[in-house]
C-alpha cells in the first residue's frame, strides 16, 4: 500500500464495503455446537495511512490447534498477531483502498489468499502477476510479492489465511522474511 499520500480508510470496513461478521463456535456440556462469538474481529489495524485496514478473524498459537478450555480462544482474543504466527495460524481480511498498491513484500509462511470483493493484480518480484477475481484464489509460498487494488473508484477486499512453515531454501540459499514498507505496520507487536 505504497504510495505517500493519505487514503480513505480510516475503520473497518472500507465505508463502501459492508461489514464481515464473524462466528465462533465451541460445545455446550452435552458436547453440541453452540456460538461464542458474533462480531466483525477481534483486532483491527488501519494500514499505511489509511490505504488499507487489517481485520484479523482468527489466530492461532499452534498447529495442530489447541482447543481445550477455550485456549484457542482466548489467545485469538488477547493477542494481535503480527505478519503471521510462528508455529501458529492467521485468518486476516484486508480492505483495500481504490487502486492502492502494497509494497513488495515476504512473510515466511504459505499464504491463501481469497478475493471476496473487487479485481486485484498479484504480482511477483519476478515481475510475473496475475488478475485474480472473487472467488478466485492464490497459493503464496513464500515469494517476494505484492497486491494491487485494479478498481480505481471501489475499495476491495481479501481473505487471507497464513500457516507458519519449515525453513525454505533455493539453490542452498535461505529465504528470509522481507517486509519491506509493511515492517512498520507491524513494528509495535510482540511476537509470541
């Protein structure tokens, strides 16, 4: 979401989006499915100066998930994740400002990313890049990359949902994180 201007966004949703809800389910003492929780997030972050807005559904702390006691809901509620969760999960809905452009950037993690409203343009360090529509989706496996809003007069959004991994290396070298312009967004969150 580059660029040094200011941008429209300053909650979630976009105002020309409408709001996401979220349900959360757990068990009542006989052991059926009941809902805990419906509301639009736990943790919103207005990025880049008001080019997007971050809306973190769900994270997690471990994988396979620990569910016992509520654990995993409590983390999800008392802690904002950062790009993504060592050993953990993190399902995040971006709003992004009309034509805004992200910088080019690495989490090291394997990324699905879901296109829920609007036309984005997925582009590669490579210089590769793809137009994605909604319902259209992306496996992001750890390269240098970047997302362009392609509407210039309608904010868009995606889903995106990021599992840590395993060290990665090409030709014997290791691939690192590389945030970029984002690094500040998340410079003020504790990993944990």
């Amino acid at each position: 979401m580059a660029n040094s201007d200011t941008g429209p966004i300053t909650k979630f949703p976009a105002d020309d989006l409408r709001p996401a809800r979220r349900f959360v389910t757990s068990h009542n003492e006989s052991g059926q499915g009941i809902f805990v929780g419906d509301d639009e997030g736990s943790h919103h972050r207005v990025m880049v100066r008001g080019k997007g807005v971050a809306n973190i559904i769900y994270s997690t702390s471990s994988n396979p998930v620990d569910m016992n006691n509520e654990a995993d809901i409590t983390y999800a509620r008392d802690n904002e994740p950062g790009i993504h969760v060592p050993n953990g999960t993190v399902a995040r809905l971006i709003d992004f400002a009309p034509g805004v452009e992200s910088p080019l950037h690495r989490a090291m993690s394997i990324d699905y990313g879901v296109v829920i409203e609007g036309v984005f343009e997925f582009t590669l360090d490579s210089g590769d890049s793809k137009m994605m529509y909604p319902g259209d989706m992306s496996v992001n496996r750890g390269t240098m990359h970047k997302w362009r809003n392609a509407s210039p007069d309608k904010s868009g959004r995606m889903l995106f949902v990021l599992l840590d991994c395993k060290p990665l290396f090409v030709e014997g070298k290791e691939i690192r994180e590389d945030l970029g312009d984002l690094a500040s967004e998340y410079a003020d969150i504790q990993k944990h």
